[in-house]
C-alpha cells in the first residue's frame, strides 16, 4: 500500500453497532484531505474534507460543542 491509497479504519470507541464512519487519516499530510465514508457501503461515496475542517470537527466532538444540535 502506498501513501496515495486510502487507510480506512473506524474509531476505537466503535462498537461496532452498524452506524459507523471510517477515516483515512494518512492523505492528510500529502492531499490536505480526510475523506470519510460509511462503513455499511464500503464502495459507496467519499466525503472529502480538509484536514483543517476534519480537526475542527474532531475538536467540537471532544469538547461536546455539538450537545446542543
């Protein structure tokens, strides 16, 4: 595998309940992108995000900026 192929992996605190996201962190440093796709559809769409926008939203989830949506 090299660093152009996507990493997928879910969350340690994934139980694994069927309502899971998967991350590939590894093209942050090269692409400036975190694309994030449902676990369930493995070859479904990609979302896209910057790695700015992906660590923003990592930091609103563990500080619970988003309790009240």
């Amino acid at each position: 595998m090299t660093t152009d192929s996507p990493h997928w992996f879910k969350s340690s605190y994934s139980s694994n309940g069927g309502q899971c996201v998967e991350v590939a962190s590894n093209l942050a440093a090269m692409y400036d992108i975190v694309p994030v796709r449902d676990s369930k559809n493995p070859n479904g769409p990609v979302l896209n995000a910057s790695a700015d926008a992906f660590t923003s939203f990592v930091t609103g989830i563990k500080s619970d900026d988003f309790s009240a949506i």
